[in-house]
C-alpha cells in the first residue's frame, strides 16, 4: 500500500432506478444493465440501463433508510 489510511471509502450503496423507483444496491460491486442484484429493502431486481428521465422516480424509503442507518453506523 502507497499511501496508509488513505484508501477510498466504500459507498453506502448503489442506487438505480426500477420500476419506478430508485432503488440501494447492495454495496459489493458496482451494478450492470442486466444483473439480479439485492436492494437494501430486500427485494431481487434485474438492473436496466436508466434514462435520465428514470433518475427521477421517488427513492424507495426503506432502502434510503437503511442507507442512513449503515451510514450512521460506519461514522459511529
């Protein structure tokens, strides 16, 4: 390691548009079009390639929820 204590943070997670809402990934690896990926609410999605129109459906609010909680706890 180069530079000790400096390494990039890990996001919460990452967040995509399905069905009408904008959903949080699961932190492990950044998501692809065509992926079944776990939300933080607990559903199974398949990710799709999001217009910028997508982009503005409401967050689901268990996921963003969760988000602060592990944002919360990461900080604590």
């Amino acid at each position: 390691m180069l530079y000790p204590n400096l390494e990039p943070e890990r996001p919460i997670a990452y967040w995509r548009p399905v069905g009408g809402v904008r959903h949080g990934l699961e932190p492990d690896e950044p998501p692809f079009p065509g992926q079944e990926r776990a939300t933080l609410c607990g559903l199974r999605i398949t990710v799709v390639r999001a217009s910028e129109v997508d982009w503005l459906a409401p967050t689901c609010e268990p996921c963003w929820s969760e988000s602060r909680s592990r944002r919360d706890a990461r900080a604590g």
